[in-house]
C-alpha cells in the first residue's frame, strides 16, 4: 500500500467541493480543489489531501481512520465526521468514477489498517494466546499477506497458523466483501473437510485457543449468511463436527453438550416406516437446522441469516411434503393402519400425531398442490378418524383434530361442509358443539368456537350448502348453547318459564360463556332472519340477559354487548318483543348497581343508550324513559342520559311520534309496504260497506297521517273517497308498548282480528260471491312474503300503470291513486 500511496501523489487530482456542516445544520462551502490520497507531512499516515484549484492551498488535510466513520452518499458524495476538528465534512465530486475511486482508496487504507493490529487480537485468555503473538507479528509484516487480504484474492490452507489469518478476513469483511469472501470459501473445495478435520485436531490435543479461535470462524462464517455455504454445511458428513465446534464458546465458561443431545436424547419416531432415503436425509437435516438456529446460536444470528434459515427449513418442508403425497401406497397405508383393528390405541394415536403434523407441514406447498393434498386426504376419510378423535379422552388428540380441522376450513370449507350434511346424524357438527360447553382444558373450547364460526360463515357459503348447514345448526344446537347460559345463571326475576329450565344450577366455566356469548352475536350479524326466528321462539334473550346476574363482570359485559348487537340490526319484531317483555330491565339494573364506577359496564350500557338516541330507535327511546327514568335520575349528570331525555321529550312534542315507529331495513320495507298496497287494493274493490269497515280498522292512523311517503302533503280531494296508497306503520299504538300490571295482547293479534272481522264481511258482500275462493286464500299470502314477490310486484307494476292514467286524466298532482276494481281484480288474480 506504500508503494499505491507514492504513485497516487504523481496521480491526477480529481475536482470536488469542500463542506463543513455548522452549528445551524447548513453546510458551508469551503471551496474548489483537486483531491489525493498521500502520506500526510510529517507522519506515516494516509489521508485525503485538497489543494485549492486557485491559490494552490490547503483546502483539507484529514487522516483516514480505521474506524467506520465514513458514508457514500448516491454516488458523488463521501461525508465523515472528523473526530479531530469536531466536525462534519463531506467532498462532492464532479464526477462518479472520481469518487467510487477515492471510496475504494479509503476502504483499502482501513482493510490495511485493520490487518496491522491483528496482532493484537484475542481470542480467548491471554495468557494462553502468547505461543501465536509471534505468528501474527509475521503476518502483520508481510507485504504479500497484506496485498492478499486487501484484494481478497485468495485464503491460504487451513491450518493453526492460518486460523488468525483467516478468522481476521471473515470476521472483519465490510459488506461489500462479504459476497467476495463467500465465493473465495466456496471455491476451496476442502475448506470444511480441513476445517473439520482441524476442529477433530484440536480437541483431542484440547488445544482451546484453537477451538476458540475455530467457534468464531464458523459464527462468522454463519454470518456471511451464504446460502450455498450453508448446503455445504449441512450436509450430514460435517454438521455434527460443525455443530461440535460452536460447543466451544469462550464467552460461555462450561463447554455445551449439544452433540451429545442430538446423539442420546433426540430420538426419530416414525408413526410409519418412511422407504425414501432422500426423505430421511430431508426430515434430520431440518431438524439440525432448527435446533441450531432456536437453541446454539440465537444471540449470535442477525435477522437475515434467521430468515435464511427459515427459508431452508421451509423448502425442506416442502420437498418433504410433495415426496410423501406422491407416494400413493404410503397415503393408503396409513389409513390402512388407521382403520384396522388389530392396530394399537398407542399406534393410532401416533398416526393422529403424523397426520396432524404432515398437514400442517403442507402449508409449504402452493395452493394449487395444498388444495389436491386435502382432497385425497378428505377422500381417504381424514373426517372420519377426526369423528373418533373429538371423541376421546386424550386431550392431545383432540386437540390435534380440531386443528385439522381448522386448516381444512381456511383452505377449503366445502369439503368439510359437504362432510357434516352426508353424515348420518351430523354427529361431527354435535362434537363440536359440545366442545364449545365442555371444558377439556387449555382453552380447546377457543377452537371449537373457530371452527363452528367458519362452519357457518354465510360470507363463504354459497348455495344448498348454506342454507343447509345452517338450518342444521340452528334447528338443532343453537338451541342447546342457550340453555347451556340459561342453566348457569341463578334464576332472578326471571318468567316461569326460565326458571323451570334453569332450575339446576350448573358449573360452567366463565370464559365458555363468553364464548357462546360472542358466538350469538355472529349468529345475528350472519343470519339475522334465523336468529330472530329462533331467538323468539326460545327466549333466547332473556336466558342470555341472565348473565347480568353473574359475579364475573366480563359476563354482564358480555351479554349488554349481545343485547348492543341485537338493537343495531333493528329488526322491529324483536324490538317489540325486548319492550313487551322488558329485556332492558336487567342491563338498567345492572347499571345502577354499578354506581359510579367507571369500568367497561358503565361505558357498554351508556354506549348502548347513545346509539338508541342517535339512531332515533323512537320504541325504545319512549320506552327507556317511561319505564327506567327514575332510576336513571342520579345519572342524569351523564350528557348521554340527559342527551336520551332531550330525544324522549321531543318525540312527544312531534304529533307524528306519537305513536312510535321502527326504522328498519330499505328492503325489508318496501317488501312490507308491497304487502299493504296489495291488501288496500283487495279491501277496497268491491263495495261502500268494505271501505267503511277499512276506513274504521284504520282511523287511528289516519289521524296522524299528514304526510305522504315522499313528502307531499295529502290533500283530501285526491282520495276520492277511498282510501288509497298511503304509508302508514301496521301497528303503530302497539310499536310502543310500556310494562304494566297487566300484559296487553301483541300487535300482530290485534292486526290479525282485523284481518279476519274484514274478511268475514267480505264474504258476505253478494259481488263477491265468485270470488270466495280467492278470498280464503288471502290470509296465506300475508303468512308467506318471499312466495309471494313476484305476484306482488307484477300487482304493483298494474297498480303503478293505473295510477298514471288517472292523474294524466284528472290533472291532479297526487302521489296515490284511487283504487278501482279492475286494478284490485288484478291484484287477486294476479
């Protein structure tokens, strides 16, 4: 390098400009010259020398340290802080060749600088490095020695004396020469036969400055994270002396064992003799990876050498897997096993374990290859055994089951959908339920409730499939799972009917509750129609409120969290069913024994309350205050209960809230409102005697109708006498309906005896005497909405085509039409 320092000072100069960062964060301009690298006056240091291109000054004089001081920036900029001037400076070349130039000089003198303290270097105790200071004092003076290790064009011969030599090259090597360094272990083709065979060497002569010195060559080596160094590695001739030489740490004062628990302790257990060597070499080779990354050397490896490693045992995995699945006798032969009798209860058991194993190891393939691995495993009858695994008394089993199960669902749903609707008494789907109840321990009923969710999931269901592992479930467990909470919870204030169906009081666990708690939730944001069907037939939410009488308070949490999810799907049905039976009571009693602490019930309950005033939910706005206001006074602090006041009043104060309405689905309202224009028409279409007895049924709505569906005012003289399309709420007295002393007859019966007093003085209307028979029937088609949309919407569009004629005719600016009795036919016949 001495020779490289005299001819770079006859050299050409190269132009740059001088910075200096100040005490403001700018950088100032110290002027233009022409830059060297050249011995500094005076010493026997190289530096970076800049001569002023006008005056032919000084512009710079810095010595090049040995430490990691300096940084490239794009490709016309090195910047340093000098140590010396307690600065920042930075050259800015005018051209790139320039400065890649300057930057290599650099990076030479610090290589040259590093090597000349290898001397120094310990590796070890002290006292035990003296016999090798004479070695590396002649390694730090020889001239070829260092143009080799500068230009990095070869390594010398494994041996003791070449170790420092070596271990100074790999340990040292910036990033650059890293990739140089690898390919120059590489191209030795007996560099880890003579490495091993040193290691071999030194612990039998117990030399440890040698095996000292050899544990930080190969933790270097690992750190070069090359992967073809590690294939060379890993191979099964040197792992084990490799994995021997990292026994040997100097930071660690006792010597590991690792070889000796890999050789007696790690024990290769095959549910099935694997034939294919190539597999076996594959299965131990991943495992020594494994044990060396997670437990030799996990302070020691950076991050991408941990994904490397990651990588390798990923792709072994892999190469596993797709060697197993072709092999068609080995898939039969372990079903074989599986199903036969004379196989142990210890040999199934082992299979399980296998099968479990072997399909998680799939994720390693594509998709494409997941996708086929899990449908020949589906056609071998994998669900079957599962069946008989959810059914033992082995926790690890069952365990490993649902976890089958879990990664057939996320791959493929529909195979074990298709599964549950052909077995006979759909007994995998009962194990399942009864998983969620049963406390196996370490939380398995968590993946009961994952898997039934994913089961049942209407976001990845599609066709007959979902309607029909649906109705399964909710015909035949979802029931169940709501008796499970009701029998848990002491009966308190609840109907008789409760009472008697949790008269036994069971012990179930708190947090399985919860979970068929957060599972009824899903069931009514995923299947609102069915939830609300089932849930009125079983009470299912007063049993499920009966949670607000437990101790725990995540269970009160929970159930106003389910009764949260009920009041935000708005379904007006179960709306009038939570104010008929008081359902709010328990979460308002809950509440005010709460007091003023401030916890997840308190803020549940008041965001509970803000959403029924923000969304205007007017039946149980009325209903909250009228019923639970006095309990509610000593929170009337609270903005959201005096916020809920404020709504209440001004409900009262608006003549069309009077009578409280539901705002429920679009959808579901024009469906609804189909059904009432259909009904108006067959009413009026045959005589006087019907629209008095109409107009009579319907007066009370009347009166506080002042407005039609899109705003305009009705006007008498566009009602013709009749009484035409208009929007009206079917039940709008009995929407809101207070606890009392006394229980008042629903809704749906009071509209129901209207239905049938009309219908009866229909059929006595003499112009009605043909058309008895469609008369009858009419009552059906109100029971049975969905098989009657079509004939309803071809009934609207007459109705519409009518209408138009009539307003065209009249010159009237009405919304409704009178109904005539050719429209009304239509509707019947139609």
């Amino acid at each position: 390098m001495g020779a490289q320092g005299k001819t770079s000072n006859s050299s050409s100069s190269l132009r740059v400009k001088v910075y200096r960062l100040n005490d403001e964060g700018n950088w100032d301009d110290q002027g233009t010259g022409h830059v060297r690298i050249d011995y500094l006056e005076g010493t026997e240091d190289l530096g970076l020398i800049v001569v002023d291109e006008e005056e032919d000054d000084f512009l710079l004089k810095h010595s090049v340290s040995s430490n990691d001081i300096y940084t490239r920036q794009e490709d016309t900029i090195i910047s340093w802080k000098d140590p010396e001037a307690e600065a920042e400076l930075a050259l800015s070349f005018q051209e790139a060749p320039g400065c890649c130039y300057i930057w290599d000089q650099i990076c030479e003198i610090q290589r040259n600088l590093h090597f000349s303290s290898l001397g120094d270097l310990e590796v070890g105790p002290r006292p035990a490095m003296e016999d090798l200071e004479a070695t590396s004092s002649l390694l730090s003076n020889d001239e070829s020695l260092r143009t080799v290790n500068s230009e990095l064009r070869d390594l010398p011969s494994i041996s003791l004396s070449s170790l420092p030599l070596i271990l100074k090259t790999v340990m040292e090597c910036g990033i650059m020469d890293q990739m140089r360094v690898g390919e120059l272990i590489l191209k030795d083709q007996d560099f880890f036969s003579k490495l091993v065979d040193l290691f071999r060497m030194c612990e039998d002569l117990e030399n440890m400055d040698g095996l000292y010195m050899i544990f930080k060559l190969v933790k270097g080596i690992f750190l070069l994270n090359n992967p073809q160094i590690f294939d060379r590695i890993f191979v099964e001739e040197y792992i084990l002396d490799i994995i021997g030489s990292l026994e040997y740490d100097p930071e660690v004062p006792q010597v590991q064992q690792h070889r000796a628990f890999l050789k007696e302790h790690v024990v290769f257990k095959e549910a099935i003799p694997i034939k294919d060597s190539s597999v076996l070499s594959k299965i131990h080779q991943t495992y020594r990876i494994g044990y060396l990354k997670d437990v030799i050397l996990p302070r020691v490896l950076d991050d991408a050498v941990m994904a490397s490693l990651n990588t390798m045992i990923h792709a072994n995995n892999g190469v596993v897997i797709s060697l197993l699945k072709d092999d068609a006798s080995f898939i039969q032969e372990i079903f074989a096993r599986m199903r036969s009798t004379s196989t142990s209860v210890e040999s199934k058991r082992d299979l399980v374990l296998f099968l479990h194993e072997f399909c998680s190891l799939s994720k390693s393939l594509q998709q494409v290859q997941q996708l086929r691995l899990f449908r020949d495993l589906a056609a071998e009858g994998l669900f079957d055994i599962i069946t008989d695994v959810l059914q033992s008394q082995d926790k690890k089993l069952v365990s490993a089951g649902t976890e089958i199960l879990i990664l057939f669902l996320n791959q493929d749903p529909n195979l074990v959908r298709s599964y549950v609707i052909q077995q006979e008494g759909n007994s995998l789907l009962g194990l399942l339920v009864k998983g969620i109840v049963t406390d196996i321990g370490e939380d398995m009923h968590c993946q009961f409730l994952e898997v039934i969710r994913i089961l049942v999931d209407s976001y990845t269901t599609s066709g007959s499939q979902r309607d029909t592992i649906v109705e399964i479930f909710y015909e035949t467990h979802l029931p169940q799972l709501v008796d499970v909470i009701a029998s848990a919870c002491p009966p308190q204030n609840t109907s008789q009917s409760i009472a008697k169906s949790s008269a036994t009081i069971t012990l179930t666990k708190p947090e399985i509750l919860s979970n068929i708690c957060e599972l009824l939730c899903f069931c009514v944001i995923h299947h609102p129609y069915r939830t609300r069907c089932s849930f009125l037939v079983n009470n299912a939410i007063e049993k499920v409120l009966c949670l607000t009488h437990r101790r725990e308070k995540f269970l009160v949490v929970a159930a106003i969290r389910f009764m949260r999810t009920i009041v935000s799907y708005k379904d007006e049905h179960l709306l009038r069913h939570i104010v008929k039976n008081n359902l709010l009571k328990p979460i308002i009693e809950a509440f005010i024994e709460n007091g003023d602490r401030y916890n997840m019930l308190h803020s549940g309950v008041l965001e509970l309350l803000e959403y029924i005033r923000k969304e205007n939910v007017k039946v149980l706005v009325l209903y909250v205050v009228d019923s639970f206001w006095d309990q509610l006074l000593e929170f009337q602090h609270l903005g959201t209960v005096q916020a809920l006041k404020v709504k209440y009043e001004q409900l009262l104060e608006n003549p069309e809230n009077k009578n409280a309405t539901i705002t429920v689905d679009p959808r579901r309202k024009t469906e609804d409102r189909a059904l009432e224009k259909e009904e108006e028409d067959y009413f009026n279409e045959d005589s006087d005697e019907e629209d008095s007895v109409a107009h009579s049924s319907h007066v009370r709505n009347q009166n506080v109708r002042s407005k039609l569906p899109n705003g305009t005012k009705d006007h008498p003289s566009s009602r013709s006498g009749s009484v035409g399309l208009v929007d009206y709420d079917d039940d709008d007295d009995d929407d809101y309906n207070p606890p009392s002393k006394k229980s008042e007859a629903s809704a749906e019966d009071e509209d129901g005896v209207a239905f049938s007093r009309i219908k009866r003085k229909s059929t006595t209307s003499p112009d009605c005497k043909d058309e008895k028979p469609e008369l009858v029937k009419k009552p059906k088609m109100d029971l049975r909405v969905n098989d009657a949309k079509a004939a309803i919407f071809a009934a609207s569009s007459t109705c519409s085509d009518s209408n138009t004629d009539t307003r065209q005719s009249s010159g009237e600016d009405c919304p409704s039409a009178p109904v005539n009795n050719s429209s009304s036919a239509g509707v019947v016949n139609g």
